[in-house]
C-alpha cells in the first residue's frame, strides 16, 4: 500500500521549479534617491530578465510585478527608512520569489506574504537568543 503511495501522482503535482537562474537587479543611487535596475549582462538580455521578473511574481502585469517586489522589499528592509536598500536583500527577495513560482497574481501576494513572514520569524527568534541578561537571571533593560 505504501509502495502505491510513492508512484502516484497528485493531480495538483507542481512541475519542478524553473531551470533558469533568478532574474537580478542593482541599486543605483540617483539624485531622487535611489532606483532599482536589472541586471543585464551576456546571459540575460532585458527581454528574458523581464520575462523571468513577471514569472517570478504570477502575473504578465508589470505594474503589479513591480508593486509587489516594491512592497516585499520595503518590508525586507531592516534599515532605517532613509537607508538605501540592500542589493543582496533585493536579489534575495527575487530569488525566493523565483523559486517559489507562484501560478497567478494571489499566489504571488502569498508569497511575498510568506517571505516577510519567514525573515520576520527568523529576526525575532534570533533577538530572543541574543538577549542580554542580568546576573539574577533578569532581562536587562
């Protein structure tokens, strides 16, 4: 019985995750501040960076793709709110959204919910190791 459980298929099964590599950007300062630019070099033309870009986020509608990562970055980023964005927080933000593939747009609001969640967690349970304590045992305030 076990056995027919390991070669059934769900019919809901999700084909492997994309073959190709995470669409990835930049931080450029600008004199506005600071703006986002892909990544274009001699495997990735603009055509397949935002082909991967929409894929990454559900949807064939730019302006949601870019609201989304916009939205999931901003909720990434750990600096203040004048601190430029991290480059490597953006990349991981399109990565992860990459490897999750989401089908449509909802998937993709998930996912980003999802991501923030998890680095929030992880941010959290970190701080709670590191607390500073008091000779008697108490939380230093």
């Amino acid at each position: 019985m076990l056995r027919d459980l390991e070669t059934a298929v769900e019919p809901d099964a999700r084909p492997p995750p994309p073959s190709r590599p995470a669409p990835r950007v930049t931080v450029v300062q600008t004199g506005a501040g600071q703006a986002i630019a892909p990544i274009i070099d001699e495997v990735a033309d603009l055509d397949r960076f935002r082909s991967s870009f929409l894929d990454a986020f559900g949807t064939v509608d730019e302006i949601v793709a870019e609201s989304l990562f916009q939205q999931l970055v901003n909720g990434l980023h750990s600096g203040l709110p004048n601190q430029p964005i991290d480059c490597a927080t953006a990349n991981l933000a399109l990565a992860l959204m990459h490897s999750l593939g989401p089908k449509d747009v909802i998937e993709g609001m998930l996912a980003c919910q999802m991501i923030v969640a998890h680095v929030a967690v992880m941010d959290a349970a970190r701080r709670a190791l590191h607390l500073e304590q008091t000779p008697g045992g108490r939380q230093a305030s």
